[in-house]
C-alpha cells in the first residue's frame, strides 16, 4: 500500500520517541491501520491523521520488536 512520505516520516519520528510502551497486538495494529488507510483514500469525514501516525508508529516498533 501506498503512503503519504510526510504520513510515514511523522510516524517514523513518533516510533522513535514511543519504545516499549504496551499496546495492542501486531495483528491489530494491522487491522487499525488498514481501516485507517482505507478512511483516507476514501476522504472519509471521521479520518483522523494523528491516529493513523500513532497507529504507523506502533507498527514500526512492534514490527522492530518482533524481528
């Protein structure tokens, strides 16, 4: 899936500032993120970008925590 540059740069900067904070699980996260993405390509009133960046972020350290 395609992203944003500024999306993944914001929440690249948000996961280097969120280490091992607990959360949801990776499969979740997934999902979270998926229906965020697809919010956004849809223009959809209730999207929100800072959610979607905090979900992006805890991917990334899930994903880092979990290679």
């Amino acid at each position: 899936m395609r992203r944003p540059k500024l999306l993944i740069a914001a929440a690249r900067e948000a996961a280097s500032r969120m280490r091992n904070r607990q959360g949801l699980s990776l499969d979740m996260l997934e999902e979270r993120e998926e229906h965020l993405n697809i919010s956004r390509r849809a223009r959809a009133a209730d999207y929100d970008v800072v959610q979607h960046v905090e979900v992006l972020a805890r991917l990334l350290v899930a994903r880092r925590a979990k290679a």
